[in-house]
C-alpha cells in the first residue's frame, strides 16, 4: 500500500471504529470519576480487563473476579476494612474459587490464582491514594509509563500484551495520551493477531517474524507521522477485526474496502 492508503485506512480505524470500542466497551472520559473517585471500582477496572488472554475473557474469569471482591466486601462491610486485612489476596482467592465451583468452571490456578492475588496487594500498595490502584497507576504512569508497567507485569499472570492493554485504556479513559512521551507510547500497544496482521498489510517490510515490539514501534512512528491517535488505532484495530472480519484470511481486502 502507498502512504496516502496507509494514511486513509488508518484514519478510518481510529475513528470510526475506535468510538464504536470505546462506547461498547464503556472506555470513554465519562467513566473516569468514578473510577477516580471510588477505590473499588478502581480495583474493579483492573480485576475486570487483566484476564483478556486467550480462554480468560470467553470463561467470564474477569467478571468472576469483580464478584469475588464484592463478596469480600460484603463480608467486612467496608471496601476500605477488606482491602487492608492481611490477608486480602487469600480472601479474594478463596471467593473466586467458590465462584467457580459454583459454576462448574474450572479456576486455572496456574494462571489466574498470581492475578487475582497480585490485583489485591496492587490496591493495598495504594494506600496513598485510597487504596485505589486506578489512581495510583494514574499517577505512575503521568510520571513514568515504564514505571507503571513494569508495576503491572510484576504481578504473576500479567504479560506484557495485558499491561500494554491496560494501560491503553486507562490513559484513553484519562484523555492522557497527549502527555505521554512519545518514546513510551510504544507501551500503549498491545500486539494481537488482529494489530499484528494489519500492520502487516499497511507496511510491506513488515513479516510474521517481527517482535511485537518492532510492531508496536510502526505503530507509534506512523502515528505521529499522520497525526493519528495511536490508542485510538489500536483500539480501531481490533475491534474491525473482531466484528467487521472476523476471518484473518479475509483481513487484506476488508481494509482495501475502507479506501
């Protein structure tokens, strides 16, 4: 594709369909209050998002998670009383576990006992900031992105592609990325087969052997180059694939369309 291609295509994802994730996906500004204002939703947003791997989000774990901490609640009848009780991460473990025998669903301890576990002690680490771990990134982040992620892949269970999604959302919802260097934007895209193989068709020099950082960095660079909102295209990005292709074969001439 020449550049004016690239250019349109691009545009095309970070707006239309970027609105269309942000608005069925509730990552919009409106949302930031509360999240800001109310630590257990702030515990929430990242219990809800961190399990968007392959198997995690289709067996519902992030919604398992989010009930696991309201029981927990419930229970000590204050957010604030659970979160900082010692024992917190084995509290909310042992809920989501119940949750799942419940359903018959299998708890993957593997996987999803370190995040569970790692989510909790992430809020009671901020208790600075209410002991809200939305906030806290927040501040991470407008001071180092790197700092913020690494934060994140700290926590067992939590790659690299999660914290980078992650964190895209959060700064979407903070209306931040303006403020982010553009050196560490890079940590704002995660990588998916989706972003993958469309950069793939965008950019000719790219191949299935380039890291996912060397995609990420195309992203960033090309961007800025056009003046497009890098969280936005990503976000674009997946959601065409998701609900417009559906079928990778059919990738190449489903963005050809968009011209």
């Amino acid at each position: 594709m020449n550049q004016n291609h690239q250019q349109r295509i691009m545009k095309q994802l970070a707006g239309e369909w970027a609105s269309i994730y942000q608005q069925e996906h509730k990552k919009t500004p409106q949302i930031a209050p509360s999240l800001v204002r109310n630590p257990q939703k702030g515990l929430e947003y990242f219990l809800g998002d961190s399990f968007a791997r392959a198997g995690g989000e289709q067996a519902g774990y992030g919604k398992t998670a989010i009930d696991a901490l309201r029981r927990c609640v419930s229970k000590m009848k204050d957010y604030e009383a659970f979160v900082t009780d010692e024992n917190a991460p084995e509290l909310a473990w042992a809920e989501f576990e119940k949750i799942c025998s419940s359903k018959g669903a299998g708890v993957n301890k593997r996987l999803n006992e370190g995040v569970v576990k790692g989510l909790v002690r992430l809020a009671q680490e901020s208790g600075d900031y209410d002991y809200n771990p939305f906030r806290y990134i927040r501040k991470m982040a407008e001071f180092s992105m790197t700092d913020a992620f690494i934060a994140l892949t700290n926590i067992k269970g939590i790659g690299d592609k999660i914290a980078t999604f992650l964190l895209r959302d959060l700064i979407c919802i903070l209306n931040l990325e303006e403020k982010i260097p553009l050196e560490h934007r890079i940590l704002l895209q995660p990588v998916d087969r989706w972003v993958k193989n469309t950069a793939i068709c965008l950019w000719a020099d790219l191949e299935v052997r380039v890291s996912s950082w060397g995609i990420a960095m195309r992203i960033v660079d090309k961007c800025n180059e056009f003046n497009i909102s890098g969280v936005r295209f990503n976000q674009g990005t997946w959601k065409f694939g998701t609900s417009k292709v559906k079928n990778i074969k059919h990738l190449r001439n489903d963005l050809e369309e968009l011209l």
